[in-house]
C-alpha cells in the first residue's frame, strides 16, 4: 500500500492539493477552513406516519475552522504509520509439529486480517480526505454566495514582550473568537451561476 502511494504521490499532490483553499490569517500563520455537509432531498418520516418532513438540502458545519503553519496533506490521511513487527519470544514459539501447524494457519490468517483491515483504513482515510477537501471548497463556494459568515479572528500585536532571560520582538498572536455560522438571511445571498447543478459543491438557489 505505501509503495503504490509512493509510486502515484505526484498525481496525488496534485489531486489533493489544499493550496487553494487556505485562506490568509497574518504572516505565515493561516487559516484552514471549516467543513461543511450536504445533504440534498432529506425525508423524514415520523414513526406514526402521521407527519413528514421533506428538505431540497441541508448544510452542516461538521469541523471548525483551525488556524495553521502549513496545509493539510493527503498523507496524513492515506500513509498509515505503523511500527516494524517484532520477532515472538522463543518460549512461544512452536515446539512440536501439531504446534507447527496451528502456528502458520494462525499466521496466515493474521496476515489476511492485517490486509483487510489495511484496505479498511485506507478507503476509510480516502473518504475522510474527500470529505474534507470538498466541505472547505463547499465552504468557500458558501462564503462567496453569502450563505455562511467567516470565523472572526481577533490579532494581537506585541512589538516587545518579556525580558531578562526571554524577550520577543514582534510578537503577533492570533485567536479565533467565533466560528463560522450559516446564515439564513436570504437578503444577504448572492447568486452563484458558475456553480454547476448537481455537483459536489452544489448550486445555490433561493
């Protein structure tokens, strides 16, 4: 697995490249951007049958905002880390044919366990990588067309700090005061035709 990731890493440095969706925060600190869901044509019954409730899309902040040095990489999603097995203790390794046996069919089917479940995290780590690289350009394309307002982040900037053992010069820090929120005044929306119909990021219609 590592080595076909290896083999492929420059296309997925370009596949997954999250460049594009930072946003500026001050100096070489930035933002990454919250993740938003979408849920398009939700039906909900209740468990009398005697209400329903239909909805064309709904939107979710599943992951706040985060202030960071660098950006996201796939690798931190696809590359497991691990650490090298180590060799059994003499006293439990087989002694007997009989052991012998039981001990390569409970190998065998470690190894078999050990790749499924590798195939398990990869597709796992897969989906959470495109979750989130979609949810940011979501939120972005949501930012644009007035939907959602951004994180409010309060700077403090500190020409000289500290002293004796420990000064800092140009101290800047940065704090986030407010998440991002949906914003459900529709006054406020701004069309987005670029957007096309039915695709990830979705349109927005008023």
């Amino acid at each position: 697995m590592v080595e076909l990731l290896r083999r492929y890493e420059d296309r997925l440095d370009l596949a997954f490249d999250f460049e594009p969706l930072m946003l500026p925060a001050s100096g070489r600190i930035r933002m990454r951007p919250p993740v938003v869901t979408e849920a398009q044509l939700s039906v909900a019954l209740s468990d009398d049958g005697q209400a329903a409730r239909e909805t064309g899309r709904i939107y979710q902040i599943t992951r706040r905002a985060t202030l960071s040095a660098g950006k996201p990489n796939w690798r931190s999603y696809l590359v497991p880390v691990f650490s090298p097995p180590t060799m059994s203790p003499e006293s439990l390794r087989p002694r007997t044919d009989k052991e012998a046996v039981a001990w390569d069919r409970c190998v065998a089917q470690g190894w078999a366990d050990g790749e499924r479940m590798a195939v398990e995290n990869f597709r796992d780590g897969l989906g959470n990588l495109e979750r989130d690289m979609i949810g940011m350009g979501r939120f972005l394309v949501l930012l644009r067309a007035g939907l959602v307002e951004p994180p409010r982040v309060a700077m403090r900037h500190i020409r000289v700090q500290g002293g004796g053992n420990d000064m800092r010069l140009n101290d800047t820090q940065l704090n986030i005061t407010g998440g991002a929120r949906l914003n459900s005044n529709q006054g406020r929306w701004r069309e987005t035709p670029q957007i096309a119909p039915g695709g990830p990021i979705g349109t927005v219609i008023r």
